[in-house]
C-alpha cells in the first residue's frame, strides 16, 4: 500500500503535466516542453574504500596479485591466502582468498573443485606441504588459517549475486582484476537488488554471455539465503507474471544493467498505486558490465569505416555510415529478446523498449525495422547520434574527433598493445579530454556531460561511473569503446551522404522522443537535434518531450517524472 505522500506526489504529478494530442497524430505534431517546478531527491551510492596498499593507479590491482588472478586457480589462491594469514597480512590474505571466485575462471574453477570434493583443507594442505615458506608453521596453524580462507571465499561466493546482502558491507572491498580474470558480477559498485540472471544470445556468429535482470512491480527483490560455509549459491530460474508489462532497457555505452533501476523504482511507484504490473527487463550489452567482452576486430575490421585524412586532420568516411560494430548492438538486442522468449514466451508482453544515449541511439534504430511484430513502441531519450554525420561534409574540425577515436581503436597499430600505461592513458583521455581555447571550455570531458551539474547526485554519480569501468577494465574493453564511439559520431539519424532522405523519416514505430535542454554542447547538441528532428518527424506517430533544467540522464536525473510520462505515453497506445 502506498503512503498518502506517494498518492499526492502522484496526483500533483498528473495536474502539472502538458495536456497532449490525440495518440494517433505525429511526432512533429506533438511537441512539448516541461518546466520541473522542484528536484526529485536522489540516493548518493555507498563507495568501498581499498586497502591502498593492494591497489596502483586507477585500480589496477598489486601486481602479485595480478599473477595469481591470471592463474585463476582457487587452490593456488587459497594457499597464498593461508600463508599471507599467517604472516599477519590480512588484507592480502582476503584479496587472495577473494581472487578465488570473484573473477569469472576462477569462479568455473571453484564451482569444479567444490562439486567434485576436492574444495577442502587437505587440498590446499597438499598445496602447501610443496612451498617452503609454510615449513615454519605447524600443520595445526596451516589448517586454523585454511579454514580461513576457505571461509572468506564461500561468504564472498555466496553474497556477490544478491545486490541486496545484508552481509555484503561486513566484508568491505573485495578483490577484483578484471583485466585478468573478468568479474560476471558487480563487486565494489553497487549491484541491483532484483535477481540476475545469465544468457547466451548468439548474434550472427558471435556468442554472448549477458547478464540480466527482471523487475516486476509487485515482487519484492529475492531474500538472499543465509550463508553457510560451505555452500554455493543454486542458479535462479526466470519467471515472468503473466500480467507484466514489459520495458526491456537498452542501458548508454560503457553502462550497465543497473543504470534503470532509478526508473523502475519511479514505476513501481506507480503501478503499486494504479494495479499495473509495470516491469523492466534490463541486460549488459557486449563488451560493457558484466557480459562478454569481445574484440571489435572480430565484427569487422576498422578500416569498413574509412580511414583519417593526411596527419589524422579530419576523417574519410567515403561519403557512407558505416558502423559495423554499432549495427552489431542492434542486433544483440533483438537476439536477446528472441533468446529470452525461448525461456519465457514473453513477446506479446513487451510495451516498448527504451533507453537513452547509446540505448537511445539504438532504440531509434530500432523504430525503423519492419520484421519486429512484437514492437509497439519506443521511448527513446537523449539520442546519440542524433546529430549530423560528424564525419559528413567538409568541416575537418569536427572530423578530428572521428579521426582520434579510430586512432585509439587500433587505427595506430601500437594502441592495440596493451602496454604498462594503457589503463591510465585511457582514464586520462575518457574522463578527461575536455577541449579548452584559452580559458573558453569549447567542449566539457565526456562524464560532464552524463548529468547537469547542479543536480544533487552529479559528483557521486561521476565518481562512481570511473568505478564502474576501472571493475571491469580490460583492453578489449578499451579498443570497444573508441571504436563503438567513433561509430556513433559517424553515423547519423539524420541524411547520410548516400541517400536522399532522412533516416528519420523511415521511423514507423510510435515513439516517445525526449531530451533535456541541459544537454545540449558543441558538436554533437543533442537537445537542440533532437527538437530539430522531432518538429520533422511528420511519418512517426508519437510524442516529443522537451525538458528544462535536466540533463543527459532524464531517468536518473526526474524518474518520477519521467515514469509518469511513459506510463501516459503507453497508457494511450
């Protein structure tokens, strides 16, 4: 039951929002603009403090520790675990102890060990009995700092696949190398409390291992299983309430699963208060969170883009868009929802598919296609790609940007070494690389313009978004990211060299446009495009929605606001 406070946000909700044109007239016909009259309050994140010790910049793990996540066997870390116990290094001996099942190898490894009988002290005593450096304690002391270890690795086993542990905190930062051993579920970032599952979508050739999440209205999120020392979690078997109405999630680029549940908790607001089962299905696309990662070379070679013009001053895109690897995103998508209908028969339950920025980019893609039956509708949001082509026309400025990425993409050969300096040359240029004449910011580095800066979650968030990236930093996960973004500044929504038309006009799904006019920065402008497009998009049938005072990241920044808008919107299909 809803608090009267719930019901009366609810309702002063209802009467503040723009009355809006019959359901069936157009995009352009249908445009609005909302002023929010308050802030909707946001949750700042819990941040996990590292032993400094273990850690060298931007989160690259100690490098002993580094070799033994490489190994990725449980026995080997639990010996090491042991002995450094016993030297009175305790945050060594629980980083070991955790490198047993936190990496995604050595978690396969410990499952075998644990289901065949050999995940026992005697084991590891064996280990042991064969190093030196154990000759100097008794077999009573060995043992005592076994168990130990052993017992720190169930307990962290058991609580990395609920985001909700009560006993996730008790034990602080837990050892993570992902560019030895990927992690298959958040660690040190906050993990969603809803159950998570894995699939594998295949697309085209290419299997990936996602992981995802369903969140229904009227479910409360899993209560984790008290933890016993000796017991592995059992896999989770999907279910689906019937009177769902599905929103599968297509989260930005380098994001994760976990990027709506803001949004879900705004709609489960509202279908508690209104009897509606409103449900988010919401997964990692490839190459970001905790699927798959895999090697753009893989999809196509770089050079199906074009190639950068004399001293990579602008780019050559030989008058096309394209994006190999962009085209692939799309249709991870469809392939997941196929895949997950072969477990659920769900497909006449989905109300739309959303997302913003990369997922908005993706979902206005997705408007286009004509063999999706299942398609009804797409809430698409701060758009990437939504601009003009920027590698189009003769403005070689614009085309440095394209050139740079396809450079860090492998386009320079020796981007494609992963050399000592990799990972902190990346942060640098990811999180920095703000364009600055003088003392004129020309363009802001790429997290400042995620979010508005007066929102109340702003630096958290930003501090956080670094987090989640250093977790699972791995260098096909760097070659990914230029790569993907140097399609996305390639292609365009609007009319490629190659055709006579506006792809926008091709979109025929109904769709719920929106931006907000804080996002709106040189070159790519994504609020002001988005208006522009939408008074043009005479053929799709929909609603556009333009927000004052909000950012890039709608469903973070207004998720109330922005559930009612969905709701509205879906409500009169």
């Amino acid at each position: 039951m809803q608090s009267g406070y719930t019901v009366i946000f609810l309702v002063l909700l209802a009467m503040s929002a723009p009355v809006y044109a019959e359901q069936d007239s157009s995009v352009a016909q249908n445009i609005n603009f909302y002023t929010p009259v308050s802030e909707e309050s946001c949750e700042q994140p819990f941040f996990y403090q590292a032993p400094p010790f273990l850690l060298q910049a931007e989160g690259r793990l100690h490098s002993d520790l580094r070799r033994a996540a490489l190994r990725a066997d449980p026995i080997f870390d639990l010996h090491r675990a042991a002995l450094r116990y016993l030297e009175g290094s305790v945050d060594f001996g629980n980083a070991y102890a955790d490198l047993s099942v936190t990496g995604r190898r050595a978690m396969s490894n410990f499952h075998v060990l644990h289901y065949t009988g050999k995940l026992n002290e005697q084991t590891v005593l064996e280990s042991l009995s064969k190093d030196s450096m154990a000759d100097k304690y008794t077999n009573d002391q060995l043992l005592e700092a076994i168990r130990r270890a052993i017992a720190r690795a169930y307990k962290v086993a058991n609580v990395l696949p609920y985001g909700n542990s009560p006993e996730r905190r008790d034990l602080g930062w837990i050892t993570i190398s992902g560019e030895d051993d990927l992690p298959y579920r958040p660690v040190n970032v906050p993990s969603a409390e809803y159950t998570q599952y894995d699939l594998d979508v295949m697309v085209g050739t290419h299997r990936v291992r996602t992981r995802y999440m369903m969140a229904e209205s009227f479910k409360l999120a899993p209560v984790p299983p008290q933890v016993n020392e000796r017991s592995l979690p059992r896999p989770q078997v999907p279910q689906l309430s019937k009177d769902a109405k599905v929103l599968i999630f297509v989260h930005g680029m380098d994001s994760r699963l976990e990027e709506a549940v803001d949004l879900f908790k705004a709609l489960q607001k509202i279908g508690q208060t209104t009897g509606e089962n409103w449900t988010i299905i919401s997964m990692d696309l490839p190459s970001s969170g905790y699927a798959s990662m895999l090697d753009h070379r893989d999809i196509s070679p770089l050079s199906a883009l074009g190639n950068p013009r004399p001293l990579f001053f602008g780019f050559d895109a030989h008058g096309k868009h394209t994006v190999p690897v962009l085209d692939f995103m799309e249709n991870f998508v469809v392939s997941f929802v196929d895949t997950l209908d072969q477990k659920l028969n769900f497909k006449n339950q989905i109300m739309a598919v959303i997302g913003g920025s990369l997922g908005g980019n993706l979902t206005f893609r997705l408007g286009r296609r004509h063999d999706l039956p299942w398609l009804k509708n797409v809430v698409t949001w701060s758009p990437a790609s939504i601009w003009r082509g920027l590698a189009d026309g003769g403005d070689l400025f614009k085309q440095i940007g394209v050139a740079t990425a396809w450079k860090r993409a492998g386009g320079d050969l020796a981007n494609l070494e992963e050399t000592p300096r990799r990972r902190n040359e990346f942060f640098d240029q990811a999180f920095g690389g703000a364009i600055n004449i003088g003392l004129i910011n020309l363009v802001p580095a790429q997290p400042d313009q995620w979010w508005r800066t007066s929102w109340a979650c702003y630096k958290s968030s930003r501090k956080m978004s670094r987090l989640d990236r250093q977790e699972i930093y791995n260098p096909k996960f760097r070659l990914w990211h230029w790569r993907l973004g140097a399609e996305q500044l390639i292609f365009s929504q609007q009319t490629p060299p190659d055709r006579q038309t506006p792809r926008y006009l091709d979109n025929h799904v109904r769709m719920l446009l929106a931006c907000g006019m804080s996002d709106d920065f040189n070159f790519t402008n994504i609020c002001s495009s988005t208006k522009k497009t939408a008074e043009r998009m005479t053929r799709t049938p929909g609603r556009a929605l333009i927000i004052k005072d909000t950012g890039h990241s709608i469903h973070n920044e207004r998720p109330n606001y922005f559930a009612s808008e969905i709701v509205d919107f879906l409500s009169l299909e």
